[in-house]
C-alpha cells in the first residue's frame, strides 16, 4: 500500500501522468525523488500506480549542484523505463542520466528545484494552450541568424544560433525520447556564440527572487564577469572539475506559459513565464550544445524586448484567467 500524502497534489500529480506524459496502462514508470521531494514524488507514483503496475519510486540524498549526475542505479532505472518524472532538488534536465533515458526511448519529465506550492499552481494548466504559445514563438525565431535581447535594467546581448536547432518545452511529451521540464512553457537554444551584457532582475539561484540586479558580461560565449559573489563561487566550483567550459553561455530561452501571471522565486516556474526571458550559464550538451559542465545555471530576465533578426517579436503575454 502507497503511503499518504497531502490530497492537494493529487490533481497536479494527475495531470502530469495522464496530460503531459500520457502514460499507457501496459507502459512503465520510473518516479525519481530525493529526500527534500518526497511527497511530490510519492504523489507521482500513486497517480501512475492508479494507471499502471509497473511502477518504481526511487530516492537519493540531493545532488550538491544543478547538473549533478545521479546514482548509477537511479540512472539505469531510468533507461528502463518507458516514463521518468524527476522531482528533485537538483535538476537533472542536463545530465547523461537523463539523455541516455531519452535516447533509450523513454519520455522524461523533469521538475528541478520544484515545491508543492509550484507543482500545484504550475500543473493548473491547459498545456494543449502553452503548446500553441510555444508554437507562434518558433516560428517567429526558428530561421533568425542572429538573435538580440535588451531590457530596461540594461541587457543588450546578441546570440548567434549558428546550426543550432531551436526547441520548444511544451509540456506534451507522448512521443518516445522526448523530454520536458514540468511546469512547462519556454521555447530556447543554445547559441554557437554569444555577445554582450545580460542583466537579471528576476529570479537566479542561490538568491531566488532577486532585490539586487545581477550583471553578467559575455565575450566570444563565454561569460567573463559576474557582479555577484555568490553566484561567481557557484560557476568557479563548476571551474574546478571542467575548466573554462563552467563559463559557457548555455541558453537562451523565452517563456511562453500564459498561466504564470507572477515571478514567485522559483526558476522552475519562472523561467516559464509569458513576457520573460531567461539565459543560463554552464551545460548546454542535453539541448543541442556540446558542453558537458557539473551545472546549469537560468537566470530570469523581466520585460525583454527580442529581436530576430533586427525585427521585434510579438512575446506572449501572461493571462489573469
């Protein structure tokens, strides 16, 4: 008999199994928690065992950094599986666990950093809508050779996509290999180079919801000056194990979830956001890059302006309903 759990995240939980991944009643399920997630993750394995039986739950002690690889077994439960959901501390978006679950076919959602409050408010959604949000933005920056972002607290970088391929994080992953963040809603890539000043006035770990800007300098793709003390030790731990590759600019993305109507401090939710965008620091190898980093660090942007191709782009709007 499953354990009990607060009922409130029995809804989320069942969107998540049964909208965005689909799970099939003769398919298996590999729910990958840790000690700080348990009961998100226990209530995604009642919501899967209420579909299938074969199920497994698996918890570890949380990584020491976003990015961190997870126990071998975790890891090989994971390839097993045909549906991984992964709430846990530290993502697990940019590692070889979770790109080798995916090229073994499996659909994989993660939910980095989430808490219950963001699991629930982030699953009331109709994803078939963020779908369509994520849509109209590829389309609007799919062919651009070059990409521009400013913003009133003072970004002006220009990214080259290069033969990079945009992706968009729709929260509709049925098909096999496929792979999604829950809460969903973001369309990004990871750029061949980059240039500029990017300025984060929204949401970064460790901080959560800023009160202080955080100014980033980009030369060449690289990230060569970081204003704040505590977010420059995070990418100089990365350093120690990887070199300059810790300083490597990751992504660029923009968040196309309607139904985020606030930045609330996590990056999981916020980075979804309609009207933001986000740009990250370190790995880049699990969305079309060639990095491999012990990290992976977003940064939310309020009120962007974007530019493809010298031209602004219609973002999506956050809707109060």
């Amino acid at each position: 008999m499953s354990q009990s759990t607060d009922g409130t995240l029995d809804s989320a939980a069942e969107t998540a199994v049964d909208q965005c991944l689909a799970l099939g009643v003769d398919e298996s399920c590999a729910v990958v928690t840790d000690d700080e997630r348990r009961p998100i993750g226990q209530a995604l394995y009642d919501a899967a065992c209420a579909v299938s039986d074969d199920v497994v739950l698996l918890r570890y002690p949380p990584g020491d950094q976003h990015g961190t690889e997870p126990p071998a077994p975790v890891a090989a439960a994971m390839r097993g599986a045909d549906v991984v959901f992964c709430p846990t501390t530290k993502s697990l978006s940019h590692t070889r666990a979770r790109s080798g679950a995916n090229e073994a076919g499996a659909r994989v959602a993660t939910l980095p950093g989430i808490t219950e409050d963001v699991f629930r408010t982030g699953l009331d959604a109709d994803y078939r809508t963020i779908e369509r949000s994520c849509e109209t933005v590829l389309d609007a920056v799919a062919d651009a050779e070059e990409v521009r972002v400013t913003s009133p607290a003072g970004t002006d970088i220009t990214f080259e996509p290069g033969e990079r391929e945009w992706l968009a994080d729709t929260g509709i992953v049925h098909e096999p290999g496929a792979m999604s963040n829950l809460p969903a809603g973001e369309v990004f890539v990871s750029p061949e180079t980059a240039n500029g000043t990017y300025v984060v006035d929204g949401t970064m770990m460790p901080h959560g919801l800023l009160d202080k800007e955080i100014e980033f300098t980009v030369e060449d793709g690289f990230v060569t000056d970081i204003s704040d003390r505590e977010v420059r030790e995070q990418v100089e731990r990365g350093a120690e194990e990887v070199g300059d590759d810790a300083y490597n600019l990751a992504e660029l993305g923009i968040g196309t979830n309607i139904a985020v109507t606030e930045l609330v401090g996590s990056v999981l939710l916020d980075e979804k956001a309609a009207g933001t965008v986000h740009i990250a620091i370190g790995d880049d190898h699990g969305i079309g890059g060639d990095v491999q980093a012990p990290l992976h660090l977003d940064g939310i942007l309020r009120d962007p302006t974007v530019y493809a191709n010298g031209e602004a782009i219609d973002l999506p709007t956050p809707s109060a309903a």
